[in-house]
C-alpha cells in the first residue's frame, strides 16, 4: 500500500510559478506511475500530468499545462514534483497527486489506485 501527501500550494499571482511535491511511503514507489490531477470549483476532477515508474522516461501533459507544468520525480526520496510555471487563474484547483501500479503514465482517473488528499493553488488576476 502506499500513502501520499501533497505539499506546496498556495496563493500566487497570473504569471508566478509554482512546485507541488507528493512524498510516498512504501518501499515499492519507484515502480510506480504517478499522475497530477486537479478539480477546481463546480468542475470534474481532470488529468494534469503523469511520469512513468522506475526511471520516469515517459511523461504525458493535459494540453492545456503542456510547456508550462513539468512533471518529476526522485526515487531516492519518494516524491514526485510538479513544476507549475505561467500560472494563470484557471489553474486555480485542488491538486492531487495518484500513484498507478503498472508502470506506465495514465491519464484517467480510474487507472489510479492510490490518492492523496490534496493541495490547494489559488492563482490571482
């Protein structure tokens, strides 16, 4: 089983940057595929971002983030990243991090076995 918590929220103004960490327990987490998810007020929760396990080759982005959210990850430390960048205010949500067990990135909800509670990121005009 693993156990997942998010850090790094907070408030930021349009343009500013951010970078949200997930920190894993369990033994097993480099074998793991990670996702970022986010659900914003009144919306479905939606795909972000996802890093493949082991070596984190693969990686796959909404298009909506892509060229300005990078996601990572360090096994030596149980945690992946996700470097938010040109923030704009409808990236305001709650952020979730998942963990998958197959090893490759997935970017539905229901591939995902594992959930964090959440970080908020408030993105102001």
């Amino acid at each position: 089983q693993l156990q997942l918590v998010e850090s790094g929220g907070g408030l930021v103004q349009s343009g500013g940057s951010l970078r949200l960490s997930c920190a894993a327990s369990g033994r097993t987490f480099s074998s793991y595929a990670m996702g970022w998810f986010r659900q914003a007020p009144g919306k479905a929760r939606e795909f972000v971002a996802a890093i493949s396990g082991s070596g984190g080759v693969l990686t796959s982005y909404a298009d909506s983030v892509k060229g300005r959210f990078t996601i990572s990850r360090d096994n030596a430390k149980n945690t992946v990243y996700l470097q938010m960048n040109s923030l704009l205010p409808e990236d305001t949500a709650v952020y979730y991090c998942a963990a998958n067990k197959a090893p490759w990135p997935r970017r539905s909800q229901v591939d995902y076995d594992y959930w964090g509670q959440g970080t908020q990121v408030t993105v102001s005009s």
